[in-house]
C-alpha cells in the first residue's frame, strides 16, 4: 500500500510540475478496439519523448484528480522503455496505477502507440 501511495504521489507531482510546459493536443484512445475518447487533451511532455495526457481544463495550479480525462481516468502515461517501446498505464480516480501492458510506435501514425487492445494517439 506504502508503495501504491508513493507512486501515486509521485506521479501526480511530476504531472503538477509539467502542466505549465504542457500543451493542448488532440487526442484519441481507444480500448478493444473501440473509441473509447477523442478530443482535447493536455499534453505533458516527459524524458526522452515520454508523455502524459490528461484533461484540458486542468488547473495548472492545483491538479485535481477529480477532472477525469475520460470515466474513471485521470491520466494516461506512456513512458519509453526503448526505441519505438512504451509502457502504458492509467492514472484512476481512486489513485490506482493501472498497468494498461506495453506498446509500440505505429507504423502508420508515429503520434499513436498501439498495445494489445489499446491504442492511444496525440496530434
């Protein structure tokens, strides 16, 4: 639990400090192969082409959980592992780090990283 929370906090601090350097995108995520968002979304831009995407309407002053990019998630985070290698996760409401798996650059649309029934996009 001590760890669930220190990753938590983690996260939502370096979310806070990069929302003055972030930039609003579009954006699209879609889940079993279905849209499951598309619209805006506040970029936040981490170490070597990391990123985040969270809700636009985000205060860059206090981060306020309660301002779900989409139901029941408060960001999405897709962190380099490798060249064209990412792992995904999702922020919940209720500060579990869901692990969404890993994923790759598309081919197709280098703005996109797809997983095994996710995909994610930002324009």
């Amino acid at each position: 639990m001590l760890k669930q929370i220190i990753v938590t906090t983690a996260l939502l601090l370096s979310f806070h400090q990069s929302i003055a350097a972030g930039r609003i995108v579009n954006c699209q995520i879609d889940n079993g192969g279905e849209v499951t968002y598309k619209g805006e979304c506040l970029f936040l831009s981490g170490n070597k082409g990391s990123f985040s995407l969270v809700n636009p309407r985000v205060n860059p002053n206090t981060f306020d959980k309660n301002k779900q990019l989409f139901s029941g998630i408060v960001a999405v985070s897709v962190s380099i592992i490798e060249k064209n290698q990412a792992e995904v996760r999702g922020l919940t409401v209720n500060d579990n780090n869901s692990r969404w798996g890993e994923a790759i650059r598309s081919e197709e649309d280098t703005a996109c990283w797809v997983g095994s029934d996710f995909r994610i996009c930002a324009w």
